[in-house]
C-alpha cells in the first residue's frame, strides 16, 4: 500500500485509516462511497494545509 505524508492533525490521519478499513469491510458499495467520500474530506483538508505552508 502506497504511504500517504499529510499535514494533518493525528485525529484526522487515525480517521483517514478507520475510513480505508471500513471501505474494505463494507458490504454494499454505497456504504463503501460514503466512506471514500469521508476520507477525500480529509485529502482535500491536508492539500488545503500544504498549500498554505508554501
């Protein structure tokens, strides 16, 4: 599995793992989108910090 780097708080990366565990387990697929939607919130907040840092 690819390793991600985000700046992020340490909440948001255990959440980020929690959501990537319960896609793999879910049973219907649109269980599984809200999930993958959930942990691109999380992606979409850490490019917001990355920018802000350059």
């Amino acid at each position: 599995m690819r390793r991600i780097v985000m700046k992020v708080s340490s909440i948001d990366k255990l959440r980020f793992q929690n959501y990537m565990m319960l896609i793999k387990k879910a049973e219907t697929k649109a269980e599984a989108d809200m999930y993958f939607r959930l942990a691109k919130e999380i992606i979409k907040k850490a490019e917001k910090n990355n920018r802000s840092l350059l």
